[in-house]
C-alpha cells in the first residue's frame, strides 16, 4: 500500500483511505460511532483510472456522511410531519416517511422508454432493479426537493428538468425474514428527458448505481412480470401506479402484470 488519505465527520466518525496505485485498488475503512457502538465500514474500489478513483472515494465518504446527518421525516398518517428519524430506524421499525420516486422516460426515439436504475451493492437491495431515481424526503425538504436533489446525487443531472407530480401512494411492504418494512407516501414524478440529454449529463454516483438502461416501458413490463424478484420490493407498486397514469390500463401486458401480481 502506497498511500493514504483521512476524511473527518465531526460527530460520526473518520475514513481511512489506503491507496496501491500498482495494484489499482483502494481500501476504504471508516469508523462510525452510532448509540455507542462502533461500526466499521471496508469497501474495496478497483478502477483503472486514478482520477476516478478519487472522484469515488469523496463521493463514497460524503454519501456515508450524508446517511449519518441527515434525518428523514416521520409523517402521520394525514403526511403531516411529526418527528424525525435515521434511514435504519425508518425500515427496522416500520415507520411512516415520505419518499420521492423519479421515472425518467425518453420519448425521442419513439414510444416510451424507462431509464431504469441497477442499485449499487452496497445499499440495501444492492445489484436490484428499480425505477430511475429515488429518494428519501429529509426532514428540511418537500417531497419535490428531494426528487430534484437526488437526480443530481445518483446520476449526475443537475439541470433540475420539469419534474410533473402524477400521484401519491401510501406502500406497506415488508420482508419478515430480515425485519425490514417500507411504510411510506410515496409521491411519483415524471421527467421527460431524451437519452441524448441524459447521456451529456450522465455521472453515475458508484457508490448509489451500479449502472441504468433505457428500456421500451412494454419490455420493463414484461421483465418485471418474468422475474419479480430482480426488482426492489416497492417497484410493483410505483409502476403500477406509473402505468395507471401513463394510459395503460387497456394494454395487454398490463393486463397480464396486474394478473401475475
């Protein structure tokens, strides 16, 4: 290991970054102090390029920074805020918050086409497919702010495009064998952008996205309905909903995925 770089968080705790440029590979270990426990973070980056490998360790430590400081709102069953609470208190006790979820569709090229999202390993459902970004709603910002917000943090775009509201939903969903349940209002958007104006922009956040496809919205369907289990747990219902408002209610396949769901 040929050198090192420390990154501080008053409050949370340190990252400890060991470099081999020889072997192209970087260790990152972080200590976090949370309710008086240690918990220790390693992750390996292996990139070939030095300058990237840089751009992802500050994007990896200020993502961890940001889980650490920044609470998401805790909302009554009316969506009016009442608390606050860490994402891991959020899902181990089922509490009900306020999420954004972003469907990017390219209409240029004919017909509908999904910017579909393969989530970073390391996040929870990590290597699944989702809907093209999403977000949780911290507790200094309205739903819309946090779309716009994590636009820019998952994929790169910054350019803040028309974001339209189609609908809000309440998902209850919970898997029992690892304790974690979504209870959120979860509000949908629609971002018209051509995969020319996504590819301009396109900086996908590694330690959020392991990569996006475009997709023909009838193929997404299709995917979805072969193998559910390659999607995340709340994407049956934002799709769903998605699908309601964008007319496919008549279609055949849709048809056939509300029968297989």
């Amino acid at each position: 290991m040929q050198g090192s770089f420390c990154f501080f968080f008053p409050g949370t705790g340190w990252f400890a970054i060991v470099a081999s440029p020889l072997a192209a590979s970087i260790l990152v270990v972080g200590i976090y102090i949370i309710k008086e426990r240690k918990v220790y973070i390693f992750h390996v980056i292996r990139l070939e390029n030095i300058s990237l490998k840089f751009n992802c360790i500050i994007r990896f430590a200020l993502i961890i920074h940001i889980h650490m400081t920044n609470p998401v709102t805790v909302v009554d069953e009316s969506d009016k805020p009442v608390s606050s609470a860490s994402s891991s208190q959020i899902y181990s006790k089922g509490l009900l918050h306020r999420f954004a979820s972003i469907f990017v569709i390219d209409i240029d090229s004919g017909g509908y086409r999904l910017l579909l999202q393969k989530r970073g390993i390391g996040k929870s459902h990590g290597g699944l497919f989702s809907e093209s970004v999403s977000a949780h709603v911290r507790a200094d910002e309205s739903y819309l702010q946090a779309a716009s917000r994590r636009l820019g943090e998952e994929i790169g775009v910054y350019s803040r495009p028309y974001l339209k509201e189609i609908c809000k939903i309440h998902v209850n969903v919970c898997e029992p064998e690892t304790e974690w349940r979504k209870n959120a209002f979860v509000t949908v958007y629609e971002c018209f952008l051509s995969e020319k104006e996504v590819m301009k922009q396109l900086d996908i956040n590694p330690s959020e996205v392991l990569n996006v496809y475009f997709l023909p919205l009838d193929k997404v369907i299709k995917f979805f309905s072969a193998s559910p289990g390659f999607f995340v747990p709340c994407f049956r219902y934002t799709l769903d909903a998605y699908l309601e408002y964008a007319g496919y209610k008549t279609c055949a396949i849709k048809d056939q995925f509300l029968a297989d769901n």
